[in-house]
C-alpha cells in the first residue's frame, strides 16, 4: 500500500535481480520483503561494524517505537522490526497499512506522533541517555503536528482555517516554500499549538512504555540476539 505503479515495478525488478543471485526460478516472498526494505531503506550495510552498547540502544529504539504502535488504536500494523543498518539508518522499524490510504484522521496524526516519539522514550528509559538516533522521528512528527494546525485545522484555539501560503512545484508534488499570511501573534499560538501536539505525543509514549517496560526488554533481548 502507498506504492506507484513505478514503485511496484522497481520492487519486482529488485526481487527479480536478488531472486537471480540466490539461483532461484522464481521470485519468493523472501525476495519480495528484501525488495520492498531495498526500495525504501536501502541495502544493507553488513560492513556497518558498531559497539555493544550502541548496538543495545538500537534495538531499545526500534522496540520503542514498535511497543507504542502495538498499543496505539489508530497506528498501523508493525511488520519488521531489524537493527541491521540500512542507508543511513541504524535500524527500522516496518509498519504497514491494510489498505491504500487517501484521508488521514487527527487520532491517527496523534497515534503516529506518539510512535514517532517511542524511540527516544525508550532510550531515556533503559539508558537515561539521549542520543542522535530520534533527530528524522522527531522532524516527522514535528511535520505532522505543523501540518495539523496549518492546513488541516485541526486546531482547538486557531480552528478551521489554513495558515500560510504554501508555494509548490505542482508536478514534482514538492513544496518550495511558504508565504507567512499572519501575524507574530498568531505565529507565537501556531508554536505553542505544535509544541503542545508534541508533548503530549511524548507522555503518550512515557506512559506506554512505562506500563509495558518487561515487554520492551523482552523485544529488544530478541533483537540483540536475532537482529530481526
């Protein structure tokens, strides 16, 4: 689901090439799962040599993150969880929807928020330490929470109307940049509006991972001892 025609044509051309090099006939389920984490994290990085400890705040991130989806009503299902790195990316965590997706609700923002913040809590949790490792999470839902109030008026205070004018390159589907049409007054409520979307999300995730903390050590254990 969410994939284009291009898109599904690059994963099967991904499995077939990876399908060829195990001398298969055929292209399995095996194939198609490496394709489809190829195509959208990018391949493995098995040279990627790092420390047993960091190596535990990975798998404590990724846990994180799939513990607080598990347990949150409106996220997606959790497909994969790995901590072999990929691209730039030390571990991941795969969450697939059931279906082709054109609406979004303001619960599932929050829910996605939330599980955006899981990987950072559970790190604070177990390590008492902040590392580098939530700085894409953090700017997703900081996205999610700007968009919330900016285009979707899915604000309390501000309410139903759209702020700022946004400029894209229509065919490329790409923003460009975005004409501010309000005031500082405004700008002040929109920053208190998104820090509050953000908070919440955190203590949403705090709470989750406070209450299911053997779970958390049980799947990150797992991790540490099978990568997947």
């Amino acid at each position: 689901p969410g994939f284009s025609g291009a898109d599904l044509a690059n994963l099967i051309n991904e499995g077939a090439i990876l399908a060829v090099r195990s001398d298969r006939k055929d292209i399995s389920m095996v194939e198609l799962e490496e394709a489809i984490e190829r195509v959208t994290a990018g391949p493995e990085r098995k040279s990627r040599v790092i420390s047993a400890r960091e190596k535990g705040m990975v798998a404590y991130h990724e846990s994180g993150h799939a513990l607080v989806a598990w347990c949150m009503p409106h996220a997606d299902r959790v497909h994969k969880i790995s901590i072999v790195s990929r691209g730039a990316m030390g571990g991941h965590t795969s969450m697939l929807p059931e279906e082709d997706r054109y609406l979004w609700t303001k619960n599932q923002f929050q829910d996605f928020m939330a599980v955006a913040m899981g990987g950072r809590v559970a790190e604070q949790l177990i390590f008492d330490e902040l590392t580098t490792g939530a700085s894409n999470d953090f700017e997703r839902a900081t996205k999610i929470a700007e968009n919330m109030i900016k285009r979707y008026g899915m604000s309390k205070n501000l309410g139903p109307r759209t702020l700022g004018k946004r400029q894209e390159l229509i065919f490329l589907g790409r923003e460009v940049n975005e004409e501010q049409d309000y005031g500082e007054g405004v700008a002040a409520d929109i920053d208190r509006e998104v820090k509050s979307l953000l908070d919440e999300a955190y203590e949403r995730a705090e709470n989750v991972l406070a209450e299911h903390k053997a779970e958390l050590v049980k799947v990150a254990e797992y991790l540490l001892e099978h990568e997947t």
